[in-house]
C-alpha cells in the first residue's frame, strides 16, 4: 500500500507541475508557486514512510496529510485569485480527497 500511495503522490505531483507550466507567465504568483512546493511536500513525506514503521510511520503520514491540506488550500487560494481555473483543479482535488482517505487508512486514522 505504501508503494501504491508514492507511486499517486508522484502522479498527482506530476499533473500540478503540468498545470502550474500552463499558467501564463501574468498569473504566475506566490501561491501557484507554493502550491508545486506543497506537491512536493506531500510526495517527499511519502517518500520518507516508504522506510518507517510504527509510530515513526503514523508521523510521517500525519505530516503528508498536513501538507495535503495546506495544498488544497493554495489551490483554492490560487483559484479565488484567478491565478488557476476551477474546472483544471477539480480532478486534482478529487485524487487528494483520494489520497487524503488512503494515507487515514494506512495510518490507522479516522
């Protein structure tokens, strides 16, 4: 399961950088650059589980999740200031809330 959730993480991070390369240069801003940092929060953290057990592991995930969130947030920041397109993200969102359930389970979360 561990695999399968990096292997998303990458995918998901992949589809933000793709989209923030569409963005044209004017709209470029502080946010949709902090949302690619938070996608690659989110995969390094889940890179960082691929070796942890027990508690170490719950942290690690707690954290991915954290920075999940804050990346859902960026992206609907982005999009209020018209920085990104809603139809663009909402698939995004949809694998987060995906992810999002996945990493809760794995961690034993609810």
């Amino acid at each position: 399961m561990k695999r399968r959730l990096l292997q998303v993480t990458l995918d998901l991070a992949t589809e933000i950088h793709a989209l923030i390369k569409e963005v044209p240069e004017e709209k470029v801003s502080e946010e949709t650059e902090q949302v690619k940092t938070l996608s690659l929060a989110v995969q390094s953290h889940l890179v960082r589980a691929q070796t942890r057990e027990g508690e170490e592991l719950v942290e690690v995930l707690r954290e991915a999740l954290e920075s999940l969130t804050e990346l859902e947030e960026k992206m609907l920041e982005a999009v209020k200031l018209r920085k990104l397109r809603k139809m663009a993200i909402n698939p995004l969102l949809a694998k987060m809330k995906d992810l999002e359930a996945e990493i809760k389970l794995l961690a034993g979360i609810r």
